[in-house]
C-alpha cells in the first residue's frame, strides 16, 4: 500500500551444523528475514554477504579455550574480508561447573577483541542471538549503501588494510573488495584498472566503475583557480 514502508529483506547463510541451535528457527521466525542453510567454511552464519558471526555457548566457549581452537578460529575469522563478530549465547550460571577461572575467561575475551579485533556479543538465549544478528544487518544499512563501517584506524594486516582502503571507493563494500583484490592482486591495479576490466568482477556495474574511476583520476584542471 502507498506511504507503508517497504519490508527490507536480510538474507541469512546458516551453517548447517546451526540447525538444533534453536536460532535458525528464531531467525526464521523474523518478519523480513530470508535463511539458506549450507556448510560455511568460516563462521556460523553470514548475513547480507557483510557480516560474518561465530555462535558459541558459554560451555563451548570454556571448551574451545581448554582445546586451544579458540584463537585458531579467531585468526581465521580475523583473515576474512567480512565484518566479524562472536555471539556469546547463555547464562554466567552455565559456567558454575565449568572448571575455568573468571580471569581466564576474560583473559581470552581481551585477547579476541584486542589482539584480534573481534567484537564480542552477549546474548541469553537463541531468539536474542537472532534479534541481534537482525539489529546489525539493519544498523549496518543505515550507512550508504553498501559502504562499509570504517571506525577508527586502518587495521592490522596487509590484505585487511588493502580492504579497508578499498571500501572508500564508491560503491565497494567487503565482499568486492575481497574480489577486487583476488582478481587484480594490488590496489595500485585495481586504481589503474579501465572501467571494461573493473566490470568483469561481479556486482560492480558501468556506473560504480566510472565513479571508481572519476574518484581515483580526478582532471587537474578542477584544482586550478585565479588569484
């Protein structure tokens, strides 16, 4: 109907080893929200092809500390060109039987958002981690479209500061970013790449390609003025 707001879609990738999560379902259960279940090589799901999230219960957060595939997981996450972050599901009683001392717990939560830069999220339940994988996807388009979040400084790391340069450009977001680099292997052949090659890679059109270009080869002349 004319002057409803148009129902914005979130197209969710669930892991399928997510299915008795008790989160697919609640995501499912979400006015807007669209889910596909498959196996995800890195992370539990990704959201809008820009957020990637880890799930883990208190219990098997102790657990992957214990083993030490904690931090394997994080570099990992920490390596990808999606926004990151890990849900944190449960109640600070499931840790009663846990063994683990509070200081190590928070020992590693420092590590993961200091060292690695992974954001971490608390939620109760399985419907609170649903809301709040949908609250980001929709916070995250309150920006320009796909225009990626670019708080603060350039992060750590060749590849990742390579896609966090490339997200200035118009138009560019995580995942072409991460195609951009793959197919051109450099930002400086990416800048110097002609509007024909730069539409090769998927997603990006004649109209992103040509303000690529017009941002990285602005005319002289714009510049010249009289005294």
């Amino acid at each position: 109907m004319e002057g409803m707001s148009r129902l914005i879609h979130v197209r969710v990738t669930a892991d399928d080893r997510e299915l008795k999560s008790g989160v697919i379902e609640a995501l499912r259960s979400i006015e807007g929200v669209i889910v596909n279940i498959e196996r995800l090589s890195v992370g539990d799901y990704e959201v809008d092809g820009r957020l990637l999230f880890e799930r883990k219960t208190l219990i098997d957060f102790v657990a992957a500390i214990k083993d030490g595939r904690l931090f394997r997981q994080a570099n990992t996450l920490a390596s990808s060109p999606l926004q990151t972050a890990i849900l944190l599901e449960g109640k600070s009683s499931d840790l009663a039987s846990s063994g683990m001392r509070r200081e190590a717990i928070q020992g590693a939560l420092i590590t993961l958002s200091m060292r690695y830069g992974i954001p971490i999220l608390r939620s109760m339940a399985p419907d609170e981690t649903a809301r709040l994988m949908y609250y980001a996807a929709n916070q995250i388009r309150t920006e320009k479209k796909e225009r990626f979040l670019r708080w603060g400084k350039p992060p750590k790391g060749k590849r990742r500061r390579q896609h966090f340069v490339l997200q200035g450009l118009p138009g560019i977001g995580p995942k072409k970013a991460h195609d951009l680099i793959e197919h051109f292997g450099s930002i400086e052949a990416i800048v110097n790449a002609k509007p024909e090659d730069l539409i090769s890679i998927s997603g990006i059109g004649y109209h992103t390609a040509k303000a690529i270009r017009q941002t990285v080869n602005e005319e002289q002349a714009k510049y010249i003025y009289s005294n």
